[in-house]
C-alpha cells in the first residue's frame, strides 16, 4: 500500500513539473500582436508593457514584460512550486523506503 501511494504521489511531481514547464514556456517565450489595438500579449493572455530600467539592468529582462506584480507572482508560483515538489518526493522517497523487520 505504502508503495503504491509513493507511486502516486511521483506521478503527482512528474505532472506538476510538466505543467510548470508549460506555463513558464507560454509565459516566457510565446507572444501574440493584437493588429487593431497595437498591444502585445504573453502566451498567458497578459498584457505586455515595455520593462523599467531597473528590470533590464538587474534581471536581464527583455523589452517587454507583464509588469512587476506579475513578476512577484511568477515567482511566488515558481518557487513554491519547487517546494512542493521537493516535498511530495521526499515523502514518496520516505514511504517508498524498505523497512528491515
């Protein structure tokens, strides 16, 4: 029983880690150009606006970005969601681990 739920819970990462590369790949590196209102949007739907200096020289952003409370968030998501991950495999490691009677 222990064993199949560590399998579980490593199915859960591996899919978690999947989803987070998708949402940074259409975050990141999709755009599209509404021709009418001359706008640039992420591969989220977020509009885009041209990054501050401070952006540019300290993260390396490019010219355009979602804005600073969408970089917080970001960042909040991505490292929390390394967390979770790094702690659902501990656990799966944890109940996966044969005991010794």
């Amino acid at each position: 029983m222990r064993a199949l739920a560590a399998k579980l819970i490593y199915g859960a990462v591996i899919v978690e880690l999947l989803a987070g590369l998708v949402l940074g790949f259409l975050a990141y590196f999709v755009r599209s150009f509404n021709q009418p209102t001359h706008v640039w949007f992420d591969g989220l739907g977020r509009r885009l606006e041209n990054a501050p200096f401070i952006a540019r020289f300290i993260f390396g952003a490019d010219s355009q970005w979602a804005g600073w409370g969408y970089f917080v968030l970001d960042m909040a998501v991505f490292w929390g969601g390394v967390a979770i991950a790094y702690g659902l495999a501990a656990l799966a490691a944890k109940l996966d681990k044969k005991t010794i009677a």
